[in-house]
C-alpha cells in the first residue's frame, strides 16, 4: 500500500511538471525565439491586447511612466514577446510573455507588434500584429510659488511674501511645491537663482547663476551649493515635492528665482532677505519681503513698528 501511494504522488508530480512546462511555453518563456511564418501559413486568431494605466490611473497611459499590456489568446495560442517603438524599455528587459510593463519615452501614437504561436503547429513559427496605444505627455505641474520658514522638510504651504520670522523657527525659504502622481508629465523642471549682495543692484541676467535641474520632477531628492544660497528639491510629506532656495548669507542680498517647465514659467520672485543678530534675550530674526516692498522701504524708511521692521535691516539710501 505504501508503495502504491509512492508511485501515485510520483505520477501527480510529473503531471504537475508538465502543465508548469506548457504554462511556461504558453507564455512565451524557457523556449527559443521561434521564425517568422512563410506566407502561405494559415492564420491564427491573433491575441487581444489589454492596456492600463496605473490603478489610479488606468485609462491614461503617461509618457515615461510604466504601464501593462496583458493578452487574452484563443485556445491553443500563445505570445512569444512583443515589440515597441524605438526607446521603449520593458520592466526586467522582459518583453516576452502574455502580460509586459513596457515604459514609452515619449507621447503620441505608440505602435506595438504582438508576436504568437500555435502550441501543436507545425512548423513552429510565429505570427505577428500591430495595434496602438495613445500615450498622453501627463499632467503639467501647477504653479504656487511662495515663501515659507524652514526647515524644508516641514513645509506644508508657502504663503504669499512679505514677512519676519526668527531663526529658532527656521531659516527663510522660497520655491514651489507641487504634487506628484503617476500622471505627472516627464518633462524636465529647471530652476535658476540669480543673486546680487549689492543691494542697490537688481538682479539681472548678468548676476551669479545658481542652477537646479530635475530630470523628473518627481524623481530623487536633489542638491545644488551656491555662494550665497542652495537650490533643494525633495519630499517635503505625502506625495507632496518642493524645490526651494535655502538662505545662508547673513547680510543682506537680492534674489532672483525663475522655476520653469520646457520652457513653460511655473513661478517667478523677485525678493530680499536679510538677517539680524540676537539682541539679548532675543533670538535673531530675518526678513523677506518682494523686491517691490524692498524699494519703496528704502525711500519711506518705515517705522519699526511696520510688519517688516526694515529699519533695523541692511538698506541702501533711496536712488535719486
């Protein structure tokens, strides 16, 4: 009895190997790439081709941005890989088989060849079809530009300019945040700093030029030094980017922050900021204010009980 059941579970492991062996087939994998079929050859029900998105997503296919083909293949039918358009990379380097995750660089009519078999043909070659998916450029990235107290990391909005703070708090930062889904546009984001610690000069084209650029704006954090202050980009919470200038240079100094998108002004400031030292008990304390603010305060020379104090900050005399 004993020996009966051996060769029973025998018999059911064998059994098992083989339809594991013909799944494999069946998906296109552990066999050679089969030739294409001499004309002549009778046709084969060709594969249906399923495409999604993301789950949250799943009717929109974004350029750059992983999406899935799966087949649904008659009886009898199997895919051996599928082909796409020239920079199409599939996950794993894996095209073969009745479900793909191929990624297209970029959007517009994106044209793929599905190529399939008979399992018991004779001879062993393969079909092809070509159908097409519409791949959308994605969701541009909205523009609120702003200021807020850091650190980075903690920002939860940037709020219009002007304003003080105190450093206990957090130094001053400017930038734009924006969301991130898998709907996001690939497109590159490129940020230019431009700073003057002449405080009678504007900045200007000629000024020094501090540049961050993201491939994908929702890609890895990024870091960029300048002399006077840095560009970070990084998840500040949920799915929330930020791409901020971080102020280092105590004295005073005028900024100039342009953040665009292929060309496309996502937002633009115009501000200064300055710092002043702990009087006592007092913690030091900065201000940011738009450039407009900045010039009529060096000409009206308002009182320190003004919301922005500039008295007590570096300001040049009124330009006459």
């Amino acid at each position: 009895m004993p020996a009966l059941r051996i060769e029973v579970a025998l018999v059911l492991a064998a059994m098992t190997a083989a339809a594991l062996a013909l799944a494999s087939a069946a998906m296109g994998q552990g066999m050679p790439a089969l030739p294409d079929c001499p004309s002549g050859t009778a046709p084969l029900t060709p594969p249906t081709p399923r495409v999604e998105g993301s789950p949250r997503f799943p009717d929109r296919v974004i350029a750059g941005r992983p999406f899935t083909i799966e087949y649904d293949t008659a009886l009898g039918v199997a895919v051996q890989d599928t082909l796409g358009p020239p920079g199409t990379t599939f996950d794993g380097d894996d095209p073969t088989g009745g479900l793909v995750t191929p990624t297209v660089p970029a959007p517009g009519p994106a044209a793929f060849t599905v190529r399939y078999y008979a399992l018991s043909g004779t001879p062993a070659c393969v079909q092809s079809t070509t159908f097409t998916v519409d791949v959308e450029l994605g969701d541009p990235l909205p523009a609120r530009i702003g200021a807020a107290e850091g650190p980075t990391r903690f920002i939860a909005r940037l709020p219009r300019l002007p304003r003080v703070g105190i450093l206990t708090t957090g130094a001053p930062v400017a930038g734009l945040l924006w969301p991130c889904t898998v709907a996001t546009a690939l497109v590159p984001v490129v940020a230019e700093l431009r700073v003057e610690r002449n405080l009678r000069r504007r900045p200007s084209a000629s000024s020094p030029l501090t540049t961050l650029t993201l491939t994908d704006p929702c890609g890895a954090d990024a870091f960029v030094p300048g002399p006077v202050a840095s560009l970070r980009h990084r998840l500040v919470f949920d799915d929330t980017r930020g791409l901020v200038v971080e102020h280092r240079w105590k004295k005073g100094a005028r900024y100039w922050l342009r953040i665009t998108q292929a060309g496309r002004l996502l937002g633009e400031l115009r501000y200064y900021v300055a710092f002043r030292a702990a009087r006592g008990r007092f913690a030091q304390t900065w201000v940011i204010a738009p450039e407009a603010a900045f010039e009529r305060a060096r000409c009206r020379r308002p009182p320190p009980s003004t919301p922005l104090g500039f008295r007590t900050f570096p300001l040049p005399p009124c330009p006459r």
